[in-house]
C-alpha cells in the first residue's frame, strides 16, 4: 500500500512554544487515519501544516508524492478540507458558496452544476441552495461545507473535529458520507474529540501529545500494547482506578483479589483506556 | 496569461457577487462622505475663492474623487477581507485553492476597484456637471485605475496584516484618515512648510490628488508623481504577494 502524506521532521513554532515538535507521520492510500491528542496537543496545526495553510520551520511534507512547499499547486489538488470551524462565505447563497469552490478548483464550467447539484442532492442540501449561509443551522452550514471540499473530487479528505457540534442525524449522516468516500477510495484524515467516532471509523490511529506522535496503530493494537482487559474500580479513596491485563483470566483473578471496593467493571479495553495512559489527560480536557 | 485572468476572476466572483447582492446599500455608503465634502468645503467654505487659477470648485472636485478612490476601495477590500480571514475563516479555503498568490492579490483588490471606480465616476461626474473647467481625459481614466488599484491594494495588505478587527480600526484611524485631508485633496500642498509637504509626498493620495487635478484641468502632466503613485501600487502589491506566498496570513 503506497503512502499518500509523508511528514518528516516536521517543527512548527509559534514564538518559543513548539506547537508541532519533529513530527514523523506516514498515512496511506485508502484508509481512515485518525489523529487524536488532548487540546493544544497539535492536531489542527498539522492539519493546516499539510493543507499548505500554515508554514513550518522544519522538515518536509509531501501529499501525493508532492512536496508542498516546492509543488504547492498540485499537492493542493489532490486535498480537501473541512475545517474545524465552518469557513464560508456567510454574505452568499449556498450555490454560490459551491460555485466559487468550483471556480477556484478550475472544475471546468459544463460540471460545475452538475457536480454541485449531485453532491448537494447527496446530503439533502436541494431545498436550501438558495439560502444564504447566514440562516442555516450548524449542521446545515457543516454539509455545504462538506460539498464544498469534495467537488474537486481530492484523493485525501482533512476532517478537522468535523462533528463538533452537530446533533446525532447529522453526525452519522457525515459518518455515511466518510465511508462512502472511503469505499470509493479517498483516504480520510480525521481529527476529533469523540473516541467513539475514530474508533467506529478509522483504521489505524495517531496520537499526539505535545507536538510529538507517542503512539500509532490500529485501534486494536494500541489497546492490545495497554493490555487487551480492563478492570474499573471504584475504590474506598473515592477515585475509580484502572488496570490492565492480557487476559481476561488474569483480569478475573485480579478483581477477586480486591477487597473494600464499591463498584468493579471488567471490560475490553478501548481506545480511551489507550488515549488516557498515553498522554496522562482526558480527550476533552486537560 | 489567459490562466492568470481566470484565476483573478475566479478569485474576485464572490466578492462581484456579494456587491450585487449589497449594490445600493454599498454606492451610497462609498459616496456619501465625498458628497459631504463637497458640500461642506465646496459651497459652504469655497464659495466664491479660487484656488492656483482656479474655481474652488473645480480645484477640490478632482481631490475628492481622490480620495474617494481611498476611502472605497480601501475600506471594500479591508473590511470584507478582514472579516474573510479572521472571522468567518473562509480566506483559509481560497488559500487550500490551487491558485497563484499573485492572482490572489489580483482578485481579492477587485471589489475595491470596481466601488472605487463607480464612486469616483459619480462623485467626477457631478463636478463636470457643476463646472465647465474640468474634463474627463483618457490619462484621468488611467490615473484614477491606478489609483484604485493602489489603494485597494492597501487594503488587502492592511486586512492580511491585521491581528484583529480593532487593528483594522487603528489603522484607519492613523493612516487613510491622515491622507484624507492632508494629501493635497482640500488645498494645494504649497501653501505648507516644505518640510511638511516632504511627508505627504511620500504618501500615495497626494501624488494620486495632483495627478487626477492635472489631468482633468488640462494643467501640465506631473508624470513623477504617476510613477510614484504606480511605485506605491507595485510596493502594495508585492508586499501582499510576499505575505500570501510566505502564509505570513
């Protein structure tokens, strides 16, 4: 399988504070890959790193085979972004918001309506093309955004937290969306707050902490590198402790073995277990 | 070539098509000062003075079309612009655009030419009415062009510049207001002490103000100051393209 993003040594300072700090990453063609860290922890700036939209101080970056520094028009070919934020135009319609995305893409003008309109007609926009951005709900204004990144038709979709505030149609309309583009062969870049979601979507995972990768894998093997069973306890001190164990024999004997405990959990370890040993914080907080 | 001007097109469409949505809301905000000025200082203050040889009126009317290609064309792209990139973010997406930074530049000054086209027009067109000493020359044409262009191209470098919007504001307060009134669009910089006219010479509207004032009264053409002025828009321009290849934005 060959890779399509390869960031090497890749620093990114803002003043003294590095906020990507001589990361290496390797994605493939064809999967989801997620990428997971606590806040600040690096995600959205090298999501913008890769996407050409923020410079970096070292190393290199290449999409495609492509190095973004040296041939930023084509690697800007072959991605598509959806930003954490949603970033149209709010002073235009929904169709013209598409059109300028087409236009700007050099998407020749006999498919630009017709790739809108199939598109648009995909994520149950039709009735609201000729809104203006400003009156649409979140989730509304997330599926132009959504049109708009994929008219170009990239081979490598960034999705930057891109359910964060989207109720649960909504979210798992945008799940259907991801692996449909994956069954047609886009490679997914997904950042996100919610384990469940990478977990449920992707097949390898990157987490970062503090600028650096400190673990990568699929979800599987990151929670069979903790210990594949877990035991959740919630001790005398008021504080619900967590081990791990290869089996869930060893789990079992483990759990009997503990003696003045409220509440015990035996369970198969997740990728939240993984994410909180790893980086010593919760997904949403620090 | 042909793909350099359709990427400025491209880049300028929804900006085009933001000014048709906001057409009359727009003009009127971009020609009520200038129409205020010449009120004010044209038959309220001016009555009856002339000014190098000439009516008042037709002394000031070339300056105010001056600087009301500042005000329009630098207030359409900075302000739009400002917004565009740190507020709705939607700068970000043009920049992930496979496009030139120059034709960046280009499409993102065009709102302001084209208000600052239409306002000076309206507001030159109204002098040619209210005085026979004033004439529209093909070297006016090309002087006010150019000077949109320069201003507009200001704007784009205050917009990509600024920090936040109160940047904005500061910026406004302390540079394009300044030149509003100094730069030789209300009085001829003669009558000030030559040190102070040595700094508005090194300010783009006073080489814009002489300019447009010698090419629309038939007085002879300063052409140091046309190159001065296109010196500024060239300046403006590169520093935007530098800013933008550099995603110093």
């Amino acid at each position: 399988m060959s890779e399509i993003i390869i960031v090497e040594g890749v620093v990114k300072k803002y003043g003294d504070r590095a906020a990507v700090n001589g990361l290496d990453l390797r994605v493939n063609e064809g999967e989801i890959f997620g990428f997971l860290g606590p806040n600040g922890a690096g995600k959205t700036t090298t999501v913008r790193v890769i996407s050409t939209l923020t410079d970096y101080s070292e190393g290199s970056v290449s999409v495609g085979g492509h190095d973004i520094l040296k041939d930023p028009k084509e690697a800007k070919k072959l991605m598509g972004v959806i930003q954490q934020h949603i970033s149209l135009d709010t002073d235009l319609t929904v169709r013209e918001n598409m059109m300028h995305h087409a236009m700007m893409h050099k998407i020749p003008k006999s498919e630009r309506m017709r790739r809108i309109n199939e598109l648009a007609d995909y994520v149950g926009l039709d009735e609201y093309m000729d809104k203006m951005i400003n009156t649409l709900s979140g989730g509304w204004k997330k599926r132009a955004a959504t049109v708009c990144s994929l008219l170009h038709k990239p081979k490598v979709l960034f999705l930057d937290e891109p359910t964060v505030g989207l109720d649960v149609q909504a979210r798992r309309l945008l799940w259907d969306i991801i692996r449909k583009l994956n069954d047609n062969g886009t490679t997914i870049f997904l950042t996100s707050h919610y384990i469940e979601e990478v977990e449920a979507l992707c097949d390898r995972v990157g987490i970062i902490n503090d600028g650096k990768l400190i673990a990568l894998g699929t979800p599987s093997e990151l929670c069979n590198k903790l210990g594949s069973t877990a035991v959740e306890y919630y001790g005398a001190d008021n504080k619900t402790e967590y081990k791990y164990f290869t089996s869930r024999e060893e789990a079992n004997e483990f759990a009997s073995s503990l003696g003045d405990v409220k509440t015990v959990i035996i369970r198969n370890t997740n990728l939240e277990d993984c994410f909180v040993e790893l980086t010593g914080k919760s997904v949403s907080g620090p | 070539m042909i793909g350099f001007l359709k990427e400025i097109y491209y880049v300028s469409w929804a900006d085009l098509r933001f000014m048709r949505h906001n057409f009359v809301e727009l003009l009127s905000s971009s020609i009520m000062g200038p129409l205020l000025y010449l009120l004010a200082f044209g038959f309220g203050l001016g009555a009856g003075m002339t000014q190098e040889g000439v009516p008042y009126i037709a002394f000031i009317i070339p300056g105010i079309a001056a600087l009301t290609s500042l005000s329009a064309s630098f207030s359409s792209t900075a302000a739009r612009l400002n917004v565009q990139r740190l507020y709705y973010r939607s700068f970000d997406e043009m920049m992930m655009c496979p496009l030139s930074p120059s034709a960046i530049v280009f499409g993102k000054s065009m709102l302001g030419v084209v208000r600052g086209m239409i306002s000076s027009s309206i507001i030159f067109a109204i002098g040619l009415v209210l005085t026979p000493e004033l004439s529209i020359t093909p070297l006016y044409v090309i002087v006010i062009l150019i000077s949109c262009f320069t201003f507009s191209f200001l704007g784009v470098a205050a917009a990509l510049l600024a920090k936040s919007h109160a940047s904005m504001a500061t910026f406004s307060s302390l540079i394009v207001l300044p030149m509003t009134f100094l730069c030789g669009t209300f009085f001829s910089l003669s009558n000030l002490p030559s040190a102070v006219q040595t700094v508005l010479y090194a300010l783009p509207l006073t080489h814009s103000s002489i300019t447009l004032r010698a090419a629309s009264l038939g007085w002879d053409f300063p052409w140091i100051s046309l190159a001065a002025l296109m010196a500024f828009a060239i300046a403006f321009f590169l520093i935007n393209r530098h800013l933008i290849r550099t995603k110093k934005v």
